[in-house]
C-alpha cells in the first residue's frame, strides 16, 4: 500500500540531530566569542601595564603600596585628595602649574590606578591613616596644604582634624556635604534611584573585554573623551570597582566623623569652591522637582562649609559643574596660590 501524501516526512531522528547540531555550534560560537573576549582583554591589560608606567612611586601604606607622584618643592607640601572614583590622573595638569611654587603630591588610594589593594576597610579613618603613614614614609611631612574634590573634600577634612598640627590650610572643591546622605537618601528612595552597577558587574564587563570594545558608548558622559584611554588601561580594574563600592557604602561614616568641625577662629584658612552650574539630574532618571531639592541640599552644604573656620571664603566656579577640576581649572589654581601667598 503506499502512503497517499505527496510530501514524505522528515525522520525525526534525523530532525533531532539536525536540532543538536545547530544548537552544538550555536554554544560553541556563543563560548568562542567570550572567551575571544576574555583573551582580548588579558592580553590588552598586559600590554597596558608596560606602555602605562606609574609616574610616581609606590610607598608603604601600612602593609600594601600606595602611588604617589611629587612635584616641586618647598613648603608648604600641597596634598590633591581625589573624588570618588577619581584618580592622581584626573587633576590633569594642576599639579605642574602649582609645582612652580611649592611641593605637590597627587595620589591613589587603596586599588585605584596604580596603588596596591589594601586589606582595610575603605573608611575614611583608614584612607586618612593610611595616607599619613605614606607621606611620613616618602619623606614628605607637614605643613599640609589640604586640596579635597567632592568625597575627597571629606577625606581632607578629617586628615585636616586627626592632624590638625599638620595641616596650614583647607581647599574645598565642590566638596560632598557632611548631611548629604542622611538629606539625600529619602529624596533619592522616593525617585527609585538605583545607582551604579555593581562592582561585580563592572568587573565583568572589564574582563570580557565589553567595557574595551564598546567603551564610547559606555563611558559617554561619565569619562571624558580624552580619559578614557587612561581609564580603560590603568583605572578600570576589579579593585578599582570594588574599592571605590566600598567607600561610597561607608561614605556616611566619614560624614558622621566630621560633622560639626570647627577649625578655629582664624587659625586655618579655610577655601571652599562651590559649583556654579546644577548637576544633570535627569542623566540619572532624577525628576526635575528631585533636582531642585538634591541641588538645593547640595548648594546649602557648600555655604555650611564656611563655617569650618572664621577665616573661610566661599568662591563660586560660575562656569562649572561638579568637575570644577576640568571646567575651570585656572580657578583652582588661582585659589590655591592665593592661599600660598598669603602665608608667606
């Protein structure tokens, strides 16, 4: 009898296999790729670590290395306290232009660029205490002229307060308020604001070369255009997120370390740089009403600041962002060697 069908039918051992097949060089692509990706990035890192030396050294911290870069010479020693995230790269040429009147000191702390990870915990006593022990063992003891960029303003305020017999003077950059968490923290709950990704994520992209291949699409407005291959090749390693995780998740300590500083009347002369342009708040999902009242909070903390000592100034960078650093660095320069000039 024969089958009445016109169309004979596939076997479906034989479809199966086919399905196996596929779905064999399918994974096995997928797997290529990553591991493709993996390798690109290994072999890329290494090739970073010779052709992007340290341009300082590497001092005893405390049982691991710190890098720190110095310039000029004289006192007082002038001690450039990085934001969070940021690195002794991002102050660009700032310290060559006050190298010409006294010694410079750019660094980075514990797993970020070129220093060793540290074992301690990223709270702010910690950095401070760790820093100090660095410069001591460089050679470079005080007088202390204190230069601190947003989180980095909170880590010079307290080195200024655990050595205040050390510190001639106190910078501060569009510095991060000692009330911002505990003010910010609702407004930023009621907007669902999530954050960054976390360390382990942007590890991962990292090692798989995803962050490399595809990094001006996934620095643009968070990296300048002319960091990112600094960034790509020194910064963004594994320590360097899970370091800078950790001091945004302690961050609220050091803020209740040095709530309430007061310098004494006239004894420390006290610049505080305050931005002059409100943050993009929308970039980052926030609402324009929550911008107004994150800004506001934010503003009201810099002028807060003035009260760290009777001899203090409020400066305002009209032409800046939070970046004062990059948007008018001639302005930080100028506050500096003011301060320079005027304790001589």
């Amino acid at each position: 009898m024969t089958n009445s069908s016109s169309h004979p039918k596939t076997p479906a051992p034989k479809l199966r296999s086919r399905l196996l097949k596929f779905l064999l060089i399918l994974v096995s692509t997928v797997l290529f790729l990553i591991g493709s990706g993996f390798l690109y990035e290994a072999l890329s890192s290494s090739s970073a670590r010779k052709n992007y030396p340290a341009p300082g050294q590497l001092v005893d911290a405390g049982g691991y290395n710190l890098h720190i870069r110095q310039l000029g010479a004289g006192a007082p020693t002038i001690i450039l306290e990085a934001g969070s995230g940021e690195t002794s790269l991002s102050w660009r040429d700032i310290p060559e232009k006050l190298a010409e009147h006294a010694t410079v000191v750019t660094y980075d702390r514990a797993g970020y660029a070129w220093s060793e990870q540290a074992d301690t915990e990223r709270t702010g006593a910690n950095i401070v205490r760790e820093l100090h022990t660095a410069l001591q063992n460089a050679g470079l003891p005080g007088p202390y002229l204190m230069v601190g960029h947003s989180l980095g303003g909170m880590y010079a305020r307290l080195f200024t307060q655990t050595y205040p017999e050390e510190v001639a003077g106190l910078v501060l950059i569009d510095a991060r308020p000692e009330n911002d968490d505990r003010e910010t923290k609702p407004i930023l709950e009621a907007e669902h604001y999530t954050g960054n990704p976390s360390a382990s994520m942007l590890a991962l992209f990292k090692r798989s070369g995803v962050l490399r291949l595809f990094q001006d699409q996934l620095l643009s407005g968070l990296v300048a255009e002319q960091d990112r291959a600094q960034f790509i090749n020194v910064i963004s390693t594994p320590a360097y997120f899970a370091a800078k995780e950790q001091e945004a998740a302690l961050a609220s300590s050091t803020e209740d370390a040095i709530r309430g500083q007061h310098f004494g009347f006239g004894a420390l002369p006290v610049k505080v740089i305050a931005r002059g342009q409100p943050q993009d708040y929308a970039a980052f999902g926030i609402s324009g009403e929550g911008g107004r009242r994150l800004e506001a909070i934010w503003q009201e903390g810099q002028r807060n600041m003035l009260k760290l000592s009777s001899n203090s100034e409020l400066i305002v960078a009209e032409k800046s962002g939070h970046m004062v650093i990059h948007d008018q660095p001639e302005l930080v320069v100028q506050t500096i060697r003011r301060m320079l000039a005027a304790g001589k």
